[in-house]
C-alpha cells in the first residue's frame, strides 16, 4: 500500500463515524505517526509503499478509529499551547478551551518575576507546563489523585525538560491539601460534568477518556469548586488569584460560590464559543493576612 492509497483506506474506513473533513484530518496524523513524514513530504512522496511493520501499525490504528477512540489516544500524543504531550487513557485529552485559560493566567503574571503556582488535578501536567515553559522563572507545582495520570505528566515534564514538583494528592482531602505550601496563583481544570450530562457527550469522550477526571454528581455539581475554593483560601498568598475551567452551564453557580466564600473581584470569562468557561477570583489582601495569623 502506498502514502496515497494508505489516505484513501482511513478515510474510507472510518467515513461511518466521522464526517469527511474530520475523518481527513484524522488520517493525516495517523500518518504523519506512522511514516514519521509530515503533509508535505507524504505529497512529494505519495507513491512510496508502507513497511510491512508500517501497514500492520495501521490496520491496528484502523481498528482503534472504528471503536471511535480518539485519535490522540490512539497515536499517544496531543498538542497542548505548542508542546507535544505524551496521552493515554490514564489522562484526559488536552482541550483549546483549557489553552484560553492558560493564557489568561500568562497575562495576568506578565512581569512577576518569580510566583509559585499550583495546578490541581493535573492530568497530563499540560497547564503546569505551558505556565512553566512560558514563566522559567516561575516555582510549579501539580498535585492529581491519580497515580498513572502522574507518571504521564512525569514523563511529559522530563521529556520536555521543565522542571514541576508533581505530588499525588486528592483535592478532597482536608488533611493532604493543609500539606501543601503558600502559593501565589492556584489553577484548576477539575472534574465538572454531571453523571445526567454524560447522555449529551460523544462516545470518544466518555467511552475512553478517564471518569475519574469528568464526571461529578447529579447532586453535588460544585464538588470540586467548594473543596479547592476552601483550600485557595487557606494556601493562596495575600491577593493571590484562583482560575477555574468551569461547566458552561454553571458559571452563574461559581461566581456565587466564590463571592459567598469572601474572594473579591470574581469575574466570570467565556471561550472562544462564547460559552461561560472561567473564572478569576483574588483573595482580600485583608482575609488572608489574617487566616495566616489564625493558622
């Protein structure tokens, strides 16, 4: 089979599932993974023939596609603010409504010179890496429950060389987050997906990605937000700042929370779909001197 006609069969194979502008797109980065050539050297060189190992790799990329896994689980890797991350089914996929949020925590640190930052819930490490990789100076931290997502963002960060102080620990636990150091800007992208949502969402999403990592209660929405709004109180330095990704359907919800709980100037953003996404909240000066006296 050759580069052209190794084309044709993905987006023949997987037409089914995928309208035909996605299912192109998929299949030139299973190509680009399997030959190690990218769009235009596989135009200049179409007529050359896959390897044996090469066509055996595709078939099984073929299979996989067909079970809609997604793409990225499927090659190991996804593109997060321009790093290539390592991805597996331990990790979710990185998102660009989660590169909005980066960016929006890069341009309000423009000028500090050396804040330490926490991310909870790390996943694949990409938050606290793009914050590293864009901020040298800057001391980062990721904590995660999970220990598989950990070893993922582990080799991420050594792969790319930045340095992040990764720890296992649950966002839910008192005892483990009081553990923690002061922090000047605390970032999360926690689980906030309903268990009655999961009927709207696609099968490659919930059918592969980690529930651990999407899914809260029917009955507790705010889970995540209550626990790490409760621990920025206490960890964040005088004035620091708490950004959250937040489900579009409950920023109204957020922004009440974080008001009800003393932070000040909570502000509510929305992403490039106009949807509500996330939220910037500064802590009192005032409060937080006095919780470091009270502890």
């Amino acid at each position: 089979m050759t580069i052209q006609t190794a084309f044709t069969y993905i987006t023949g194979a997987i037409g089914d599932v995928y309208d035909p502008r996605e299912a192109a797109n998929i299949a030139h980065i299973v190509l680009e993974h399997i030959t190690g050539m990218n769009k235009l050297d596989r135009l200049v060189h179409k007529a050359r023939l896959l390897s044996p190992d090469q066509n055996a790799r595709l078939k099984t990329a073929i299979e996989a596609l067909q079970r809609l896994e997604p793409v990225q689980y499927v090659t190991g890797s996804g593109w997060f603010y321009g790093m290539e991350l390592t991805v597996n089914r331990h990790v979710l996929i990185p998102r660009p409504e989660t590169e909005e949020l980066v960016a929006w925590v890069l341009q309000d640190l423009a000028g500090h010179s050396r804040p330490h930052l926490l991310d909870i819930g790390t996943g694949s490490g990409c938050i606290p890496l793009a914050l590293k990789q864009h901020i040298p100076s800057a001391v980062v931290m990721a904590i995660d429950v999970s220990e598989e997502a950990l070893a993922v963002a582990k080799g991420n960060a050594a792969r790319l060389r930045l340095e992040v102080d990764f720890l296992q620990r649950s966002a839910l636990d008192e005892q483990q987050m009081a553990t923690l150091p002061s922090f000047d800007v605390i970032v999360s992208n926690p689980p906030y997906i309903t268990q009655r949502e999961q009927a709207t969402m696609q099968q490659q999403v919930w059918g592969f990605e980690p529930s651990i990592a999407l899914f809260v209660p029917d009955n507790d929405a705010l889970l995540f937000y209550r626990h790490i709004a409760h621990t920025a109180l206490q960890k964040l330095n005088p004035g620091g700042a708490l950004y959250f990704e937040i489900n579009e359907s409950l920023g109204k919800e957020v922004v009440e929370l974080l008001q009800s709980l003393g932070f000040d100037e909570v502000t509510l953003r929305q992403d490039m779909f106009g949807k509500d996404r996330m939220v910037k909240a500064l802590t009192s000066r005032k409060d937080a001197k006095q919780q470091r006296r009270k502890e």
